[in-house]
C-alpha cells in the first residue's frame, strides 16, 4: 500500500525584530522564505520513524522545507520541486486602496 503523508516544514529562523511598514512587506517575505529552520527545530520521533520508511521524500524547494526534509531523510530518497512551494502570499498596494477606501 503506498502513503502520501503531508508534513508542514519546521518553525523559521526569520523572526519579526521591528514594526514593518508597507514599503518593508516585500522585503520581509523575501527575508522570512529565504531563512533556514529556527534554532532547535526538529522533527517528533515518530515522525522521522515514518519517514525512514519511505522510498521517496519530496519537498518543497525553499530551504525550511528541504532542511525539514534533510532532517527526516537521507539524501538520496530526497526530491525538490518547486512545484511545492506555498502560493505567494499578495502584497497589497497602499496606493491602489486610496484614501478612505477598505481593503477587500
């Protein structure tokens, strides 16, 4: 019997230091996807159990995700594809809302 098992990759090490403007937003995202896994992140026992019996790992190929993936798997079982990368979360902008207006 083949299992799909979905895992969500470890906390991140990019953590907010100040208030961000809206001219900041974009630069904090690129900041926070390019970090690696926050200091002590690690997968649960069983989970890395679970892991060490599958025949592939696929992930995501922004660095939380494949450090995830190098913590539960050896390398050669490993698979990247940004195929699996989360959906782009949309910046809104300040200027196309104009004065007064409501953001949807």
């Amino acid at each position: 019997m083949r299992r799909i098992i979905l895992v969500r990759h470890g906390r991140s090490s990019h953590l907010p230091s100040a208030w961000v403007d809206a001219a900041g937003v974009d630069a904090w995202l690129r900041a926070y996807d390019a970090a690696g896994l926050a200091v002590g992140e690690t997968p649960p026992g069983s989970l890395r159990e679970v892991a060490s019996r599958a025949g592939l790992v696929v992930t995501s190929d922004m660095p939380r995700a494949v450090e995830t993936a190098a913590l539960l798997a050896a390398r050669p079982t490993i698979r990247e594809s940004s195929l699996l990368r989360e959906a782009p979360l949309p910046v809104p902008s300040i200027r196309r809302l104009g004065a007064g207006a409501r953001a949807p």
